[in-house]
C-alpha cells in the first residue's frame, strides 16, 4: 500500500463557537452547513478509554498511571474527579452509538484501554478476554450502525504494574510490551478496524506528564512543580524518544504482518499549537520557528528524517537521546497518515531570562509565549 502523506484532522467534536459581545463577535453565515465541506471529509466523534470508559475496577481490568494519579494526587485534578465511572461509556455504548448515528457522524474515534485488555501488561501474562469482548462488541455495534471505526492503541494509560516494574515510560523495555500488546490487537480487531492511530499526542503526555508534573504519572523536578520524584530536564526527552519507538515497532509489524490482509492504513496522532512571532522582527520570526521544533517538529521530524531537529539537538544537547543507525531507519517514514490535534495558537519572543542550573524542557526552547499582545485577543488574527 502506498503511504498516503495526507493531513488526517480528527474532529473531537467539530463546534462553531460564536463569541458573544463586543468586537469578538463572529457572524457566522447561515449558509454554512456540511455541504461546505468537500465529499468525503468525515465528520466524527472521538474519546480515549481512561476520560471515558469507566468500569476501573470491573471485568478484569487492572490500574493505569491515570488510577493510581487520581487517587493520589485529586488535588491536581481541577474538580477532584476520576475515571471511575467517567461518562460509564463501558456499560452505555450502544446508547451513545445510537446517538452518533442520530447526529449523522461518519467515525468514532476511542481508545484501547492496554491494562483491560492485559491486565498483568504483558501478554505472556494472561489476557482479560471481558474486556476483549467489550471492544468486539463496541467494533461491530459501531460497524451495523454505518459508523466506521478509529481505533488508537495508546492514550497514555499505562499499565500501572509496568510503572511498578521499570518505570514505564522510562524504561525501553515498554518497546517490546507495547508490540506485543500492539500485535494482539492488530489479531483480534485488524479484520474490522481500517484506520489505527499508534499513539495520542506522545510529545503533550511527556510535558504534562514528566516536565510540568501535573498529569500522570506526576514527575518533574521539584523546582518546576510539586513533585516527589522526576526529571524535568531529561525525562520528557527519554519518554517521547520510547515512544517513537512503541510507534515505528508497531508500524513495522502492521505493515509486515497485517496491512496486506487487513486492508487497513496507521499513523499517529501528534498535539500541536501555532506559535506566532509577537513582533515582527528576526529574533521572534526565529523564536515562533524554535517554539514549533520542540512543539510538532519533536515528533515529526524523527518521523520524517530519522533524527530530532537541529534546534533541539543544539539547544539540549547531551540530554536528548539520540537514535541509532538502525532505529533511525525503523523510525523514518513510518505513518500512512498524520493526525493533527490542534487546540490554539500563541504568541512567541526570546525568553529573557534562563537558567543553567534549573534545566527543564519546559524552557530548553529559550522562548516565552503569551496569548495576549497589546490587549488585543489572538481571535482577531
């Protein structure tokens, strides 16, 4: 199969926002309706298992990060909440499947919750065949009611008994768990599900995740958050290095084993903002460039090229993995599609002040971003 280089956008839930008073009010024209959109754009719904599912604790399924996270840390979470029921999408899919249809959505993205499926997060430890049965059912409900399915194999729950065991992300031995679990999923669904997303938004995870502390599994330096143990300045780094790995080994194996037969086409899914220089002048033409490589280009261009962009490997130096000849070559090229997640857009300048001694990703870009310029909002741009 030929690799398609399309811009595969996943809609969430595609909203029109009309902003009520003033000068940011948008007049929205009331010819504009699905016939505005070219033949074949889907239109679709998407969730990941952990924000959604619930059921935690039911038919076999074993901790997250995410579980362990939100009982440990609720002060982190805006409302206190967790995943334990969640929206209970596990025990009324078919309603809310009843509703796409009645919406008249094409697709309906969702999550494979791994410590459902394996609960001991090896498969030589035994698979969860309830919550196998849980997604074969969801599959084919989807499918009988003209809903095509978008399957993503990784939304950031790790098994937690693998945090437990080596870390988790840390660890390259997530390579090989992540193919494995990968592989069972290509057998059980491959026959139905025609479009896989390898991982969501791997570089979005690592930042929140292991520079800034405040998602799951809640590590940074305790100079950038309140957090008993991590690495702001090398984690983030080590994670999405692990994980473009997970996703070339998972890419590879689809495309030798399954592709032919199955039909089916894989990406990922990469988290991204814009980043506009605030004036226009040479240094924040080159911070808004700067800001994007350690954003999308992060991702994209180890994907792309083989290797991280020249910025980053300027800028972190030694703390920034570095691939190997032959993991270089399982990494290149290695999607059918792109997807895009994108939320906003900010403005870019030099950072002013940084420090050498408190190194974090979150300022190795040496830029300073803000959505304010001359109190004027970026809905005007």
């Amino acid at each position: 199969m030929n690799r398609q280089y399309s811009l595969f956008c996943l809609l969430n839930l595609a909203y029109l926002l009309a902003f009520a008073g003033g000068k940011n009010t948008i007049q929205l024209s009331s010819e504009f309706s699905r016939r505005s959109f070219p033949d074949g754009f889907v239109f679709g719904a998407g969730s990941s298992s952990y924000q959604y599912e619930g059921a935690t604790e039911q038919d076999g399924r074993k901790p997250s990060i995410w579980d362990t996270f939100t009982r440990e840390h609720p002060e982190k979470i805006a409302d206190h909440s967790n995943g334990k029921v969640a929206e209970d999408f596990y025990h009324r899919y078919e309603v809310d499947i009843s509703l796409l249809k009645e919406i008249g959505l094409d697709s309906y993205r969702f999550s494979i919750s791994w410590p459902r499926i394996l609960p001991g997060g090896k498969l030589s430890r035994g698979v969860n065949w309830e919550g196998v049965n849980f997604y074969n059912s969801l599959i084919n409900n989807l499918l009988s009611n003209g809903i095509q399915p978008l399957v993503t194999l990784f939304h950031w729950d790790v098994p937690q008994v693998l945090e437990d065991e080596y870390k988790g992300l840390l660890s390259p031995n997530i390579v090989k768990d992540f193919y494995n679990f990968v592989d069972f999923c290509f057998k059980e669904f491959g026959d139905r599900v025609k479009h896989w997303v390898t991982i969501n938004e791997a570089n979005l995870m690592s930042i929140y995740g292991y520079a800034y502390g405040q998602n799951a599994p809640g590590r940074c330096s305790d100079y950038i958050g309140n957090c008993t143990q991590g690495n702001s300045a090398t984690e983030p780094y080590i994670v999405v290095h692990h994980l473009i790995l997970c996703h070339a080994a998972a890419v590879k194996l689809y495309r030798q084993k399954y592709q032919a037969s199955q039909g089916g086409i894989i990406g990922i899914t990469v988290f991204t903002a814009w980043r506009v220089p605030k004036y226009d002048d040479v240094s924040c033409r080159r911070a808004a460039s700067r800001a994007l490589d350690f954003l999308i280009g992060w991702i994209m261009h180890p994907i792309t090229y083989g290797d991280y962009p020249v910025t980053m490997k300027y800028l972190v130096g030694d703390r920034l993995p570095k691939f190997t000849e032959k993991q270089a070559k399982l990494v290149i090229g290695s999607f059918d599609f792109i997807g895009i997640n994108y939320y906003t857009a900010s403005y870019a300048e030099d950072l002013t002040s940084y420090s050498n001694v408190n190194l974090s990703y979150t300022t190795d870009s040496r830029v300073n971003v803000t959505s304010n310029f001359r109190n004027s909002d970026l809905n005007q741009i």
